[in-house]
C-alpha cells in the first residue's frame, strides 16, 4: 500500500467533510470563515474513529473545525519561538536542547495545535539549510539532544528524514535524537506501510545512541489495533516511544479517561512523559484550555488510577520562561517548580501564585512572596 498516495486522500473540504458529518447551513458558513483562517485536513482512517451522531464526540473536537475558532482570544506565539530562534528553523531555548522545524506540514491538523500560526501554511520558520543548523549545533557542545518537530516530520519523504539523521546522528556532544510526530496516532499507515522507514530507524538507533519519537495520545480511543501495531514496529525498530499528551476541554478533562489513557500508553510501550497544560493559542485558548484549578485536580484524581510507571508524566506549562511544572496546591496557593528554564538561574526554582479559580496560565496569576505563603502556615499545617 501506498502511504502517500493514501495521505492525499485527506478530507480537506467541507464538501468532502459533509459526506461523513452532518453540518447545517449556519455551522457551514462558520466554518468557511475558519478555513480561510487555518486550513483542514483529516485522514480518512482518523475521520473513522469519530461517532458522526455525537456532535461532541472527542475525536471529532480534535480534528474537526468549528465556529469557537473564530474567537481570537490569546496569541500565536506563547512559548517565545520567535525570540529563541538562532536561524530560520533553529531553535535554541534550553541549553541543552536544539529544535529544528523540519516542515509545516502534518497528517492532520490538529484543531489545537501551539504552532497555528504555521503549521499548514506558508511558513518562513521551517529550516532552510541543514548544514547551518548542525553547524550550531557543533560550536555549542552543551546541547546534548536534538528535537525535529514542525509541523510533522514523517510527513517527509524517507530520503530527506535520513538527511537529517545522518547529519546530526555523529556530532559526539548529542547524546540521542528525537522526532515529535502525531503520525502514529492520526495516520498510523505512514509506519505499517513502508518497511523503507522501519529500516531507516533500524540503521540510526543504535544501543549507544538511541532514536525517540514523542508522540502524541489524547485519549484511549485514538488506541486502536492500527495506533498500537505502529509502535510495536517503532518498538521493534529499536525506538524509545515516549508520549505527550494535552488537557483538552471536552477530550479528556476527566480522572476516568486520562487515567485510562495514560494505563493504556503503558500497555501498549509508550512512556508517558509529560501532561501539558493547553496553552494560549489565539483560536484554541477559548474552547480548549482548562483552567489550572480544574486541572491540577483532574490530574491528581487521575493519578489515583494510576500505577508506577503510568504515572510518570509530570503535568506541566510549556512556559515562555520554561517548562513549569504544577506541583500542588496549598491553602489560596499554587506551587511551582521550574522544570527545565531558559535562564538557568531559575532551574529548579520553587514559587508561588495565589489561586484563581479561572486562570488557565502562568501570566494569569498574582505573584506572591515566598514569606506570605510561610506567614500563612499553609506548608506546615
């Protein structure tokens, strides 16, 4: 079988959308307004797992525009891309770590996606010499790991993902390599139909050096014979498989289906790896994001589910300051800990913001001082 030619057959028009989902006059005019904004693309496979009778149906929320993309609440950039970028498709936050933007094309466009702003557009961000890149790579021997992302790299053809791998595989300062791709999830056919691809992943992930891919599970349906079977080959390939997942309104904002989720990954080889809060994407924030109380709570109940190794994630903010991890909660507090910074200064820092009951981000809360919170009592009661 053909991937590629299988992957052109997306459902990319509302015409072709309503052949499968019933849409009334009103939603449709909506959601040309949406189009003309951020394009649609839907594998046909994925479109299968949706319940065309339950408008609310998860899988549908996930792939399917509707008219709440309209509101323009948020922004595009809000983890600081832009001012991270070291040379188009580059990118340099933490010190150990580089992203190359290899594409902005993906297998589906995922209807709250962070990199709205470029992924199925045209995108002046994507890298444009590779050898530049690795050559920043080289003078800066602190990066131990390179992450290719996009858009979606095994959108790419075999011989250019090799370009890659066999450029940065041999600088002896990274220690592994990692491609961030939903295919698994949205488009599995891409892994079970090309042997060219398992091969390719044979030859560069080597017991010294291992290749990860970090996909991307948000909920136990998206776990089917055709999701688990293409990790079995990444597996098999010798690929470490780890998994992201986002909290997403009307998803998976429930102990039961985020515990059922991340048990599952488990079974199937997949590491959880972190829960990401929803950030605030201009288009998505509105309809998506969760507030931090609520989500913090779905989390913990969640991990009463939970067992070891299914509980390894950390729930976490992709932060413009870095990564930041939702410790707890106590009394009118939150507690927070940078999990990874772009100022080192702060890795590892431990602080505080008063609770509001709706705030959805870091940016939406009071700071306050470490000496309020211990005046309080709070951390010894």
């Amino acid at each position: 079988m053909d991937w590629l030619k299988e992957l052109k057959r997306n459902i990319t028009t509302l015409e072709e959308l309503k052949a499968y989902l019933p849409l009334d006059p009103e939603e449709e005019a909506a959601l040309r307004r949406v189009l003309n904004l951020h394009p649609m693309s839907i594998p046909r496979y994925y479109l299968s797992l949706i319940n065309p009778e339950d408008p609310e149906d998860p899988i549908r929320k996930m792939a399917v525009p509707t008219a709440q993309e309209l509101v323009a609440e948020g922004e595009y950039d809000t983890s600081g891309e832009h001012e991270n970028t070291k040379l188009p498709g580059l990118q340099h936050k933490y010190a150990q770590t580089a992203l190359i933007l290899a594409t902005t094309r993906c297998a589906m466009y995922c209807r709250y996606c962070f990199r709205k702003r470029l992924v199925g557009l045209k995108s002046q961000e994507v890298i444009r010499r590779l050898e530049a890149a690795a050559e920043y790579i080289r003078q800066h021997p602190e990066i131990n790991n390179v992450l290719i992302s996009g858009g979606d790299p095994l959108t790419l053809p075999n011989d250019l993902l090799e370009q890659f791998l066999k450029t940065l595989t041999p600088i002896p300062h990274l220690r592994f390599v990692r491609i961030g791709s939903r295919v698994p999830v949205t488009f599995p056919f891409r892994i079970l139909w090309d042997d060219e691809l398992i091969s390719l992943f044979r030859r560069y992930s080597r017991p010294e050096k291992r290749l990860f891919v970090v996909t991307h599970f948000n909920h136990p349906r998206e776990i089917t014979p055709e999701s688990t079977e293409a990790v079995a080959r990444l597996v098999d390939a010798g690929v470490i498989v780890s998994n992201q997942t986002v909290l997403l309104r009307g998803v998976n904002d429930d102990p039961e289906v985020l515990a059922d989720l991340q048990n599952r990954l488990v079974s199937i080889g997949v590491n959880p790896y972190y829960v990401f809060q929803c950030r605030p994407v201009k288009r998505v924030k509105h309809h998506f994001q969760v507030p931090l109380l609520e989500g913090y709570h779905i989390v913990e109940e969640a991990k009463k589910r939970l067992n070891g190794h299914s509980k390894r994630f950390r729930y976490a903010m992709s932060h413009r300051t870095g990564k930041v991890e939702i410790l707890g909660v106590v009394g009118d507090y939150f507690v927070f800990k940078y999990h990874q910074a772009k100022d080192p200064a702060n890795y590892g820092k431990i602080f505080f913001r008063r609770v509001n009951p709706t705030a959805g981000w870091l940016d939406d809360l009071e700071p306050v001082d470490e000496e309020e919170v211990l005046a309080s009592g709070c951390l010894t009661a």
